[in-house]
C-alpha cells in the first residue's frame, strides 16, 4: 500500500530516490525515509520523518547525505502508528536496510525467536524481524543475496521489499510475493520500484518481479532467480507513461485535473473498440469468442469504486443483455462458501490490478471451479492482467488522486462494451447494439457537457460548509452512483455520508432527515423518476433540504429548500456515467470548503495492496 524506490548506480542515487517518492505520493502514507550507503562506502546513513515527502526533503537539506546504492520509501501504516520510529527503512546494526510493503503474519513468532537471539526491537513494525532476519543470514556467511532468499523462505504472509547492506555496497536485492514490484534498467545503473510512474525520470525500460522472485541488482547488470531458486528471465518492457502524466498541469489538484480529463480518457478507451454499427470483439484478445460463447452467467469481483462500477454492471447485463450477474465485495468472497453456477464468467474489476482483496479472490474463484476469468484495468502490466484469461484495458492514463474518477468512468465504458458482447449471445437485437454504439460515441461530449456545470456546482457546495452528514439516493442503475458520490464525499471532505435506493427511505433513512443534512438525489428522465419524485416529496414534507441533479424535461422545479442542477439530457443506458460526472465535482468543491487534502485524504491509499 505504499511505495518503494531503488536504486544502485555509479552517481549519488538521493535525488533519485526523493523524486521517485514524490511521483508515488499518490498511493497514500503517513511518513518517509530514505537509506543510503555512504559516498565514501563507511556506512549506512539513514534520514526518517512522520508526514510528506517534503519533511524528508527539509530534513535533508539540514543533514545531506549521498551514496551511489539506496532504498527509499513512504509508508501506511498497518503495524505500528505513524512515527519515526516505525518509519521505513529498517536498520539493523548499521550494516543491513530494508524497506517493505506488504504484512508479515508470522512476525511475532519471528520475534520472539529473534528476541531470544539476542536482537533489539526499536519499533512496532512487523518488517523490523525482516532486516535482523537477513542480518543474521549474512552473519552467518551468506552473501547478501542468499540471505533476502534464505529469509524469503521463511517468511508468511505478503512483502515486496528492498535491501542494502554495507558487506556488499554495490549491491541492491529486491523480492517480491503478493505486493508489486518493478526493476528498472538504465544505462549502467538498475532501480526497483512499486510502479512505473517513480521511474519515469530515469528509465522507461523494466521488468515486472513474479510471485516469489529474488532479484539481485549490482553496477553489471540484473539477475532474478523464482520461488524454486532457478534463474529466470523476465520479458523486458518498455512504458508509454509521460512525464507529464505526474504533473499538474495548471490544475490545482490531481483529482481536479482528472475530472476534467474524463472525455479524453473516455474517447481513448473506446479508440479502436467500436466499428461502424457493432463493438470490435477481437479488442477483448484472442479466445475471446470462445469464452463469451460458453458464459451463462456473470459472477464480478471488485473493491471499492470499482465495486459501484461493477453494481452498474449488474443492472446493464440483466436488463440489456439478460444476462444473469452477480457482484460481490472482493475481500468478502474468499471467506465463505459458495454455489458455483456453471458457465460463470468471473469479471474482475481494478484500476490497479494490484489490489490484495481482488487478486485473492480471483485466485478463489479458479480454485472452486468458475469458469474464465476477463479483467478491467487500468495498468497493462499489473498482476491482474498478467492472471486473467482476457483483459480489456481501459486507457485512463495514470490516476494521482486517491479519491478515483477517470478509472471509474472508464470501467463503466469498459464493462457496457462487455455488456454488449455478451447481450449478442443472449438476444440483444442488432439494432440495439447499433443504438448503444452511438451512444457510447456521444459520451465524451456528454461528458464535456457536464463538466460545465462546474461553477454553479461551486456555489451550490457552499451550503455544506458546517454539514457533518449527507444521504444520497437513486434509484436502478443510478443507485450505485448515487452511493459513488457519498464514497467521494467522505472520502476527501470527511463528511459521513451514505447512500440509499430512494425507495428505501421509508424503511428507516427517512428518520434522519432534517434541515441540517443535505440529501442529494439523482433524477435522470426515466421509467422511475415519478418513484423518485414521490421520495422527493418525502424529504421535502420532513423539512429535508434537496440537492437534485435532473434532467431539464423531469419537471423538478426548484423551491424553498429544493436546489436543481439540470443536467443535459441523455439516454438511459449511458446516464449513470454522465451523472457521475456533477456528483464528482460536488465533493471536489466541498472538500475545497473544508479545507483537507483533496489528493491524499487521511488515512487512505490508493492501491490497496495489504489484506
């Protein structure tokens, strides 16, 4: 859940692992640190502070240091509360570093075996037993990377970690299970990272570390041996990210300027998708035909975001491909007993394809017998991907912001081309699918279209200045919209909010509507908006304050109390992306009133990569 930097070269390698830092900033932590080994190779020099990478950077203009071989990191914490103490990188006896995402759950046992050997702890962090375990390895007359190997053996649990030590000072070890990570090859000169983005200012070529790899990096180059302990090479890839893709861009925040890049990324991720009248199928890959012939049901795994993408996707698959769908919270699937229906297609949704919970339950789901799975994601190279039978990528471009927008809206374009797919196979007219192709054209404007709602929705923001709570409702496919915007809500402005299907506000929510919660409620012009409108009216008779983004021909007036943002008319079956579109901007703006961190609210991080 946090981010690792690397690196071994011939020149000071600290302004490369600070920036690495500040380039995944966006994955969420609570302090920083860095380890390096001394220019002059005398020692370990080791700088650690509570907070952004900035305090690191301050400090480290008070107290340079310089080496040619280092490890960095930004650490969540899980094991330990956020202090120096417990600050990556780990250091045992001046001699050996270490940085580590991940938990390790047989740290205890490792401890108190550790503890009778005579090792201190100074921290609460389970990765503390790592360093003084590769300590002891190498005390024992292993070289450093027999030692990270001899260590990876017995560790339980999930890790990606980086290792330094003053026997070797030219020498970086890496190793990886369950949590990403990358090697990265420049000109003389290697580094690891937990994603490409760090990287960008010094390479665009890596390797992806499977499950179980061990690899060691030195000034000659790259060797990487698997669980087994048999050399392996692993493809060389090459990225397309930009430099720019990390930079603001005249934007105040990421997540602003991801909103607004909602309708090229949109348009990039149906480029090449769509033919004149029909979705391209052969853009699902190879063996896709087969697999959407034999599917007879749809069972979708995601967290999160995208689990609301995925409860959008339930409503499109049963109503317009009539196909059966089930959709279920990734870390809840793994922990019970299931019915598996035949023919199940297992639809996995991520941006980062490296969320712990998804890629656990997937790996379930093989287990117990469903069938193949496809997943939807953000990043070509990601576990996800690299475990799924198909893979349709959506093209968002790299997502800083924790609070997701453009991934969300482009899952939802990704799972309607599914939708599509799989409705030819259980009715779904061609006139239909022809229909729905030049609806999905038409969402980038769309898009563009909301978007200009942005300064009313500003001012509208204001009268949740002293608010503490806030209800959402839709109903149909709008109700997972309608429960995304709560979840952007409280997760950059802190405002508890929650989300119902309007019909249920009889059944218990009514009892907290007052003048002092707003309810925001989502009216596109369908077959159940007089069912909405009648639950409009309940809130309004128990003095509830509305905000209602509608369509200009449902007939919502506004009044006292009853605030209506129109929002351009759209057809049904693309409108939950497009009134996602106001309901991000209205907690981008409220978080702006409450003054928090829009792009790094407290407490979250952006991939979830620990259990």
């Amino acid at each position: 859940m946090c981010g690792i930097v690397g690196a071994v070269a011939r020149r000071d390698v600290v302004g490369v692992l600070v920036d690495g830092l500040r380039r995944l900033e966006y994955r969420g932590y609570d302090s920083s640190g860095l380890a390096v080994i001394n220019g002059d190779r005398s020692g370990l020099a080791r700088s650690r502070f509570v907070g952004r990478v900035a305090e690191l950077e301050r400090g480290l203009l008070a107290s340079p240091v310089d080496g040619q071989t280092g490890i960095a990191h930004t650490r969540w914490a899980t094991h330990g509360k956020p202090t120096e103490k417990n600050a990556h990188p780990h250091v045992c006896n001046d001699a050996v570093a270490i940085v580590h995402n991940g938990i390790i759950e047989n740290h205890e046992d490792l401890r108190a075996r550790q503890k009778t050997d005579g090792f201190n702890f100074s921290s609460e962090t389970d990765t503390e037993v790592v360093v003084h375990q590769v300590y002891h390895h190498i005390q024992n007359g292993r070289s450093l990377f027999q030692a990270v190997q001899a260590t990876a053996r017995e560790l339980e649990g999930a890790y990606a970690m980086g290792v330094i030590a003053t026997s070797e000072p030219q020498t970086l070890v890496a190793a990886r299970r369950g949590s990403p990570l990358i090697v990265g090859l420049g000109e003389g000169e290697y580094f690891i990272a937990s994603d490409m983005a760090a990287l960008i200012p010094v390479t665009r070529r890596f390797l992806v570390l499977e499950d179980g790899d061990v690899a060691e990096l030195s000034l000659n180059g790259v060797r990487i041996v698997d669980a087994a302990g048999d050399a392996v090479e692993r493809p060389e890839r090459t990225s397309n990210l930009g430099v720019e893709a990390a930079d603001l861009g005249g934007y105040r925040h990421f997540m602003q300027k991801e909103i607004f890049e909602q309708p090229r990324a949109v348009a990039d991720t149906l480029e090449g998708r769509l033919g004149a009248e029909r979705i391209l199928e052969e853009a699902f890959g190879p063996g896709a035909t087969a697999i959407f012939d034999g599917a007879r049901t749809v069972q979708i795994l995601a967290c999160g975001t995208s689990y609301h993408a995925g409860l959008v996707a339930r409503h499109w698959l049963e109503s317009i491909a009539g196909i059966s769908c089930q959709v279920e919270i990734a870390s809840e699937f793994r922990y019970r007993r299931h019915v598996v229906p035949p023919d199940t297609l297992v639809v996995a949704i991520s941006q980062s394809g490296e969320t712990t919970d998804t890629l656990a339950a997937v790996a379930e789901a093989r287990r117990l017998g469903y069938g193949a799975t496809l997943a939807i994601c953000n990043v070509p190279e990601s576990s996800l991907v690299r475990e799924a039978d198909l893979s349709l990528m959506t093209h968002a471009g790299p997502e800083i912001g924790v609070a997701s927008t453009k991934a969300f809206t482009t899952q939802l374009v990704a799972l309607m081309l599914v939708v599509i797919a799989l409705g030819r196979r259980h009715g779904l007219s061609a006139e239909l699918e022809h229909r729905l192709v030049n609806e999905l054209r038409t969402v980038p404007v769309k898009i563009e279209q909301a978007l200009a709602l942005d300064e009313t929705i500003a001012a509208v923001a204001e009268s949740f200045a002293d608010k503490q709570h806030a209800l959402f409702l839709g109903r149909g496919g709008h109700y997972p919209v309608a429960m995304e915007g709560a979840l952007k809500l409280k997760e950059i402005s802190y405002i508890h909010a929650e989300a119902y299907p309007a019909g249920e506000l009889k059944h218990g929510p009514l009892a907290l509507v007052d003048s002092a919660m707003p309810v925001v409620a989502v009216a596109p012009n369908n077959e159940l908006l007089e069912k909405l409108k009648s639950n409009i009216q309940e809130v309004r008779a128990r003095g509830g304050r509305l905000i209602v983004f509608a369509d200009p021909a449902a007939g919502i007036v506004a009044d006292e109390g009853l605030q209506v943002i129109e929002v351009a008319p759209v057809d049904d079956a693309i409108a939950p992306i497009i009134y996602t579109i106001p309901l991000q901007l209205l907690a981008y703006h409220v978080a702006l009133i409450k003054g928090t961190d829009v792009d790094k609210p407290r407490n979250l991080a952006k991939s979830v990569t620990v259990e």
